[in-house]
C-alpha cells in the first residue's frame, strides 16, 4: 500500500471520527425519559421534519399494525410535530439539528442503538404505509414469528408511489386522510431492475456480507418518479429489521448491513405526492439539507407544467398485495403464503 493511500485512509478515518462527535454533541433528548421496548415490541423508527400534515394518519395507520413504541428522530421541525408526538403515548423524541445529507445515516441509526438493541426495527418515514402479505390474517406478530422461525433478520419491501387519477395540482389542498382515499393509483410499468449483490448499485459494498435466498430477491429503480421527473430514485429497502450484535443497522437509507433476508417481500406504500408536493420541494431544495437533487428534478418539472399528472394509462388502481405480485413487482415465498393460511 502506498504512503499516499495509507495517509488518505487515514484522513478519512479522522473526519469520520469527527463527524460522529458532532452528531452525539448535537443530540437533544426532547421527550420519552425512562422509554424501554419490552421484548417482543416491535420498535417504529421514524425521521421527521414537519410531519405534522401526516401525523394523525400516521399514527392510525402503525397502531390498527400493532406498533406500540415509537422513537422519533427530529430533525428541526417548526411547526407542531413535537407537541403533537408528546401527547401520543408510547414514544420518544431526540432532536438533531445537523443537515440531513451529511447526518441522515447516524440519525437513522440512532434510535436503533438507544432504544431497539435486541429488538426488531421498522423504518417508516411519515408519508409510508408499510403493508404485506398476511396483515389481516396473522398480523405483525405471524410476520415476526415467520422471519424469526426461518432465522432471518431483514425483510425486503419495494416502495410503490401512490398518485390520484388528476394533476397533482388538483389535490394538493386535501388533507393526508383524504389523500389517502384519492391517491389509489400505481405504475410499476417502468421499473429497472438489479441483482442484490449488483455492482451497479451505488451502495452495494454495504449490502455484501447481506445473505439472500433466491435471485429473484431484487433492487428496483425508477418507476413512475423516473418516468415523470427522471428521478433514479430507489425503490427498495430492507424496513424491517433485526437489530442484533452482527447487524450494522441503517448505514444507508435503504438498507443494513449483516442481515439475511427473508425469501419474500413486502411493499411500502409512498404518498410522497400528498399535500403540496410543489411547495414542499421548493422548501427542501431551498435548505440544501439533500445531497441528490430529486427535489429540483421535480421542481423543473413542475415549473415547466404545472398540470403535471403521474396517472397514465399504465396506472393501476390499488387492489392489495396479489396483484403486485402477479406483477412482478413484489416476489412471493409458498412457503410464507402457506404459513399464512395455516
């Protein structure tokens, strides 16, 4: 090894020591003294910053799922989402007031290693709905028995955006509740597809110790944001997770490190359209707080129609889990529908 690589490394070890002192100096304990998730709680981990449009419906939605603890990390909210999440119980709330793009992997994996070591994490942002195969018949808790009975530590979902049949323009006064009824459309007619361990995906040197069953266990990019905007966006992820001592937790916004994933997946669905989609972008893309662009990507968009719509005729309206897998989009394990039905 060179003296000059050697030194680089060197460098790089330094900054990132650095960065995780700032981050721990920056931490603010808001609420939730004394919180513990008892063993066998699922524990709801959640970035937020103005997530009060969503709340309310957010918290419905995890609840009637059976989440009981919540740990928010909040990230410099100015409107009512602190007091809001106070008054809910069963959660906590730190507050981190560093920019997103240079923190978010140590706010993500914070409130894993205060609150959920030795318990299963599920990532959810405000504007998801984490949903699978099984919900109404086994729930979170036949879910968790499968995954644990098979000694898998990760679950893998594909994040499907939700869009109404109108130009968004159309619906950015509806409140979240009433966007969750219109928004009950889905494209998955344009989605790229990857193998897990692909080393075409930017982040795959924190997926290679990851184990995964079958092939047909993918990463999937685009979809409808690509074919709109000409986002790149992402769209899997490994939200539920198993925090145990091999795990390196949330390295990344979209995956672990050190897990094997289960032979099936689960879908998140994103109403990232919900609200004044418009506005919100402009505000984001005017902190700086993300290093990847999509929000001005949009922006452009936007700006140049503002009757922009994600419906097409390649839409399909919401009609569960069965679907997407017929699909494609989402894979099935016989063995998890068999457990299901039994």
């Amino acid at each position: 090894m060179s003296r000059t690589s050697i030194f680089s490394r060197l460098r790089r070890k330094a900054a990132e020591a650095l960065r995780g002192r700032r981050f721990r100096a920056a931490v603010e304990p808001l609420h939730g003294a004394g919180f513990d998730v008892p063993e066998g709680a699922v524990l709801a981990i959640v970035l937020v910053r103005n997530g009060g449009y969503h709340l309310d419906a957010f918290f419905d939605y995890y609840r009637r799922l059976g989440i009981t603890h919540f740990a928010f990390l909040d990230n410099g909210s100015t409107d009512d989402t602190v007091a809001r999440i106070e008054a809910q119980p069963g959660t906590v709330i730190d507050r981190v007031a560093l920019p997103l793009a240079q923190y978010e992997d140590l706010m993500r994996a914070y409130p894993a290693q205060r609150y959920g070591a030795g318990r299963w994490c599920l990532y959810v942002d405000m504007d998801e709905q984490f949903d699978f195969e099984g919900r109404a018949e086994i729930g979170l808790p036949g879910l968790i028995a499968y995954l644990e009975g098979r000694g898998d530590t990760a679950l893998m979902a594909q994040m499907l955006e939700m869009f109404p049949d109108v130009p968004l323009a159309e619906v950015a006064d509806l409140s979240f509740d009433a966007a969750l009824r219109a928004f009950r459309y889905y494209d998955v007619s344009t989605v790229d597809r990857f193998a897990y361990h692909s080393a075409q995906i930017e982040f795959s040197a924190l997926m290679a110790d990851n184990t995964v069953p079958t092939d047909a266990l993918q990463f999937c990019f685009g979809g409808v944001r690509g074919r709109v905007f000409g986002e790149e966006c992402c769209l899997t992820k490994h939200p539920l997770v198993f925090n145990g001592p091999d795990v390196r937790i949330a390295p990344h916004p979209h995956v672990s490190s050190g897990v094997r994933v289960s032979d099936f997946s689960a879908v998140i669905r994103h109403y990232k359209f919900a609200g004044d989609a418009a506005a919100r972008d402009a505000a984001q893309a005017g902190t700086g707080a993300l290093a990847h662009g999509e929000d001005a990507a949009r922006l452009r968009v936007m700006g140049r129609d503002p009757r922009v719509t994600l419906y097409s005729d390649a839409a399909r309206e919401w009609a569960g889990i069965e679907p997407l897998y017929d699909a494609g989009f989402l894979v099935r394990s016989d063995a998890y529908s068999a457990w299901v039905r039994r």
